[in-house]
C-alpha cells in the first residue's frame, strides 16, 4: 500500500470517528428555556402563549405577526420588524408589553 492509500484512509477515519462523536455527544448550544409566558396578539386577533420559550434562540411567533406583545417570563425579549431576527428591534424588559401600532415577525429573549 503506499502512503497515499494510508493518508486518504487514515483521514476517512478520523472524520468517521469524530462525525460519529458529535452525533453522540451532541453540539453544545447556550440555548435554555427561560421561565414563565410570552404572549401576544396576532395579526387576526387571535391570543397566543409560548410557555417557557428557548432563550437565545431567534423564534417566530407561530404562522402569524405580532402587534401586541405581553412579556410575562425572567428575561428580556428583542423584538423585531423582521424575520431572522434582523432589521430594527424593540427591546422588552420583564413583566412589560408592547403598544398596539407596531408589527412584530420575530423575537430572541436574553437574560
């Protein structure tokens, strides 16, 4: 066999051992739920909570845009005009909540 062979098989392996590992092990994350409700209005009207929403996280509020946004959980909330979690933000302390005027597509909570 030459060293060619050994290096290209050597490398497969290594790469097989370590993809399995991560598989295993799983990919750390600083993603935690944070404690309590979020909650808001949809654009039809409709009510929605989210119990203990994933903190750090960028997330949607379900098939629908908010516009009014009540903050009931231990974090803070960065409200925001876009999907993705981009554009211009409106950042939501505890126990507090939106005006009616604005049109929210997506949120992060951050302690």
């Amino acid at each position: 066999m030459n060293v060619k062979k050994s290096v290209t098989r050597y490398a497969r392996t290594a790469g097989a051992l370590l993809g399995a590992t991560l598989l295993t092990l799983g990919l750390s994350t600083d993603a935690y739920a944070a404690t309590g409700q979020l909650q808001w209005t949809g654009s039809q009207g409709v009510e929605w909570t989210r119990t203990n929403p994933t903190s750090g996280v960028c997330g949607t509020f379900r098939d629908t845009v908010a516009t009014y946004v009540r903050n009931h959980t231990d974090q803070r909330v960065l409200l925001y005009r876009q999907f993705g979690c981009s554009g211009n933000y409106y950042d939501l302390c505890q126990s507090c909540s939106t005006d009616q005027t604005t049109t929210y597509y997506s949120y992060r909570l951050y302690s």
